[in-house]
C-alpha cells in the first residue's frame, strides 16, 4: 500500500513539472509572437506610405 502510495506521489510530481515546464513554453511563445506582431505592426505606416507615394507617382506618369 505504502508503494501505490509513493508512486502516485511521485507520478504526480513528475506531471506537475511537465505541466509548469509546458505552461512556461507556451507564455514565451505567446510572448513572442506578440513581440513579432508589434515589429510587424511598426513597419506598416511606413509600407502604406511608401504605397501612397508610389501610387501618386504612377497617376502623375
């Protein structure tokens, strides 16, 4: 009895780590996409500028 015991701890134990471990990955990856996101988002006024300004220089040709 003492045994089932002491590997139910144990498997217990081994799953709360694999859990913290995998909770843990998966706030880096959200972290950095969100971090990705933001880069990406900086660029875009930039894009549409240089769209806008290219724009005008072909309805001028």
């Amino acid at each position: 009895m003492k045994r089932i015991i002491l590997l139910a701890l144990i498997t217990g134990l081994l799953t709360a780590c694999n859990v913290k471990e995998g909770v843990k990955e998966t706030g880096d990856a959200v972290q950095q996409g969100t971090q990705n996101a933001i880069e990406g988002l900086k660029e875009v006024p930039a894009a549409i500028s240089k769209a806008s300004n290219k724009a005008e220089d072909d309805i001028r040709k």
